[in-house]
C-alpha cells in the first residue's frame, strides 16, 4: 500500500514536471526526515527521564525506582516483597536489592507476617513517607494521566509502536519496571 502510494507520488510530480531522479531526491529527504524526527522523540524522552531523575535526587535523595516501590508499599498498609516484584514486573533479587537500599535508609520496615510466618510485610515509614511527600511529581504518572484519558484504540497504537522500538533497540527481553527512569533499573547493585 506504502508502496502504490509512493508511486502515485512520484507519477503525480513528474506529471507536473519534476524529473524522476528531483521526486526520488525528495523522497529521500523526506524518509531521512522521519528518521532524525524519530532519533530526536526518542532523545526527547531520554532527556525527560534523565532531567527527572536529576530533580526527583536533589529533592528527595531518590531514585525514581526507589521512589515508585515506596509508593506502592505506601498505597497500602502492608505489601510484601513478591507482591512489588510482580507489580513492577521485575525479579525478585531486583527487587531485594532495592528493598535492602530503603530499610538501610530507614524509609521502609520488614516484619514477619502474622498471617504467614514465611513471608515478610514490608511498611513505609514516617521517614519514607516525608521523602514521597517531598518527591517531584512523577514522570510516569504524568504520562499515565495523560495516557489513560487517551481513547482504547490510541492506547494499544501507542503500546505497539513502543514494543516495535524496544524490539528494534534490542530491549524487549530487558528487565523493566513502569517506572521511567534514565539508565539502569539497578546500577552496580545499588537501587
């Protein structure tokens, strides 16, 4: 379809008289226009996720990932760590590093489970809680607002599109959480 589209382009210019090889020239252009508009969205985002990032540390001495699995202990009165795993879509050992950053900062508290002595309930604490309080707004939750207010068939274009780069990128098979976060989900074991 591109295809018919792209030769009834060219008929119709040189019908108008431009030479074949002044259409093909133009066309040309236009395609390498589309790649460096979409190598710039990208930057943009990029750069979003980094100027974020930068802010949300001088304000609140956080990751954005740090600051997400605080939310998420924080929307309730107890999560445990396999429940934050499968909610932000990462391992478990991903997510018991982070944890082990929040608890040595004392913004989070484990505790046995009375429901469940194997498992561990995991609370914000008043230290955490003012370190969410004092965070930026997120990035992705202004990105969700505006996501979610978006019709169905817009939101899985949208979805598609971004699978279809991750898979160009080679980043499809990436561990990832909903956060949007320059670099690393964890660098160099620290989260």
């Amino acid at each position: 379809m591109l295809q018919n589209a792209r030769q009834q382009s060219v008929a119709s210019s040189i019908a108008i008289g431009k030479s074949r090889r002044d259409v093909e020239k133009t066309d040309s252009l236009t395609d390498m226009d589309r790649t460096d508009h979409s190598l710039v969205a990208l930057r943009r985002i990029l750069r979003a996720t980094e100027l974020y990032g930068r802010d949300l540390a001088q304000e609140a001495g956080l990751t954005a990932v740090q600051l997400r699995v605080l939310q998420i202990i924080g929307e309730t009165d107890h999560s445990t760590p396999s429940e934050i795993a499968t909610r932000m879509g990462v391992s478990q050992a991903t997510i018991s590093v982070l944890l082990n950053k929040l608890e040595g900062y004392g913004l989070i508290a484990r505790q046995k489970s009375r429901a469940d002595r194997r498992q561990t309930d995991l609370q914000i604490t008043a230290k955490g809680r003012a370190k969410v309080e004092v965070a930026p707004d997120a990035l992705q939750q202004r990105y969700v607002a505006q996501f979610e207010a978006l019709p169905d068939w817009e939101q899985s274009m949208i979805v598609s599109v971004l699978e279809r780069v991750a898979g160009m990128l080679d980043a499809g098979k990436i561990d990832a959480a909903p956060v949007l976060t320059g670099g690393e989900l964890l660098r160099n074991g620290r989260g």
